[in-house]
C-alpha cells in the first residue's frame, strides 16, 4: 500500500540534515543572549545603554521594554535573530519547492511520474511548514529552558502564542516565495520576493513607529500583525495571527493554481 504524502516525507528527508543546522543555529543564538539578560536587562544596565538613544531610534528598534524579560527575549530572538534565521529558511525553502525544483529539472521529471500539480504544490507547502513549526518549537523550548537560569519570568502560554506568530510570520516569506516561484518558474524572484515580504513589514513597522501620524501603517505590516499587541508579554493575539494565516493560505492557493496553468520548462 502505498504510503501517504510521499513528497512530503520525501522533502523532509532530503532535507533533515539543513534542518539540523537551522536548529543548532537557534540554539546557538539563545545560548549568546538569553543567559545576558541578568547581567544586562535586569539590573538596570541596558535601560541605562537605552537612555542614550534617540527615542524614535529606540521605538523603531523595539527597545523600549528591553528591561523586561519578555521585552529583552522579544527584541533579542523573537523580533531580531529568530525572525532573521527563521526569515532567511523559510525564503531559501520556498524559493527551491518549486522555481528551483524546475530550474533543475526535477519539476518536470516529478510531473512525468504522474503527480498532479496541485498535489505537488500543496505536499511542498506542506514541508516548508512543518520545518518551520519544527524550528519554532524547538525555540519555544529552548526560550523556556532558559526562563528560569536567566530569570525571564516568561510564561509558558505567552511563549507559545509569540513562537506561533514567528512561525506564521516568517511562512508567509515561504510562502510568498512558493507563489511567485509558481507564478515565474524563476528561483531569483522567488527569492527576492520572499525576502522582500520580511523586509517591507519590518520597514513598514519600523517607520509606523516613529510618529502617531505613520501608524496607519501597521496595518499593512506582518511584521505587526505577528508582534503588535506584544504576544510575550500578553498573551495569543488571535486577531493577528488569523490575518497570518490567511495571507499564507492565499499564497499556498495563488502557488497550487499557478503551477495547474502555466507550462513547466524542463
């Protein structure tokens, strides 16, 4: 009997051993800042570094509340190094599930074994998901090992809303990337168009936060729509993370059609 989502189990397969190196990545990257935060954030130190900042600097970057352990571990891995690796991921894994698959030629050879394309397309989407919910729990669980040594005072139920709304937020580079790969059959636009996701919503946030009269941007930002109502400091912000995963099942739907219509170069 044959086995269910093959292509599926095959694209995590082939690509456990990226995944082991994303993993030791953000484990590397927690292990530098969390156990920081004693020294630095709750002793006044970095509230003090802060001061001498300009106030819109300090806006912009999400600083503001880095004397807290919810805000130091957010400005440190959820909205910077977290969001950057699992960013630059979920761009390369989207780019590569289909533009890169048909760049190589695999797409087409794939296809010929008489795969449908919307089977494809959706089994891919299905990968890159997982990978990154993957890696999001693995952040999840490191954040909260590190809780108490580095005396974070985080709750459980918030770091688990805040690794959700990573994950949503960086899949919807993936699945930009999917889609524009689709639509384009180029792994360039993919890629770029991934990564300009990521980078408009955190421009677009960046400058809604500089003056009352620019936060009508944030409505345009997944940035905020991950990370506006402070998940790790208030908990799941549903509101937020329907619209992520809205703007990510449309991409996957824009990817499937595309592939379905067009011909695939060999």
């Amino acid at each position: 009997m044959t086995r269910p989502l093959p292509l599926l189990r095959r694209s995590l397969a082939e690509g456990a051993r990226p995944l082991t190196g994303w993993t030791l990545g953000i484990g590397a990257a927690l292990a530098l800042y969390l156990p920081l935060f004693p020294s630095m954030g709750g002793n006044g130190q970095m509230e003090e570094m802060i001061e001498n900042l300009p106030p819109e600097l300090v806006k912009t970057l999400g600083y503001d509340t880095i004397g807290t352990g919810a805000g130091y571990t957010q400005g440190t891995y959820f909205g910077l190094i977290g969001f950057l690796l699992l960013t630059i991921a979920a761009t390369a894994w989207g780019a590569a599930a289909i533009a890169g698959a048909e760049e190589s030629g695999r797409l087409e050879l794939v296809l010929a074994h008489g795969v449908s394309r919307t089977r494809y397309a959706l089994e891919q989407a299905g990968a890159v998901i997982v990978r990154l919910l993957l890696l999001g729990a693995v952040g999840a669980l490191l954040v909260l090992a590190f809780d108490g040594p580095s005396e974070l005072g985080l709750r459980a139920s918030h770091v688990i809303a805040t690794s959700a709304a990573l994950v949503a937020l960086t899949a919807l580079s993936a699945t930009t990337a999917l889609a524009v790969g689709a639509v384009t059959g180029r792994r360039v636009a993919a890629t770029a168009a991934g990564a300009g996701v990521a980078v408009l919503g955190y421009v677009l946030t960046a400058v809604a936060n500089q003056s009352p009269d620019r936060e009508v941007l944030h409505t345009f930002s997944p940035y905020h729509w991950a990370y506006g109502e402070t998940p790790l400091a208030n908990g799941l912000d549903v509101a937020g993370l329907g619209v992520l995963l809205l703007a990510n099942t449309v991409c996957v739907v824009v990817a499937t059609l595309a592939l379905r219509r067009r011909d695939v170069v060999g």
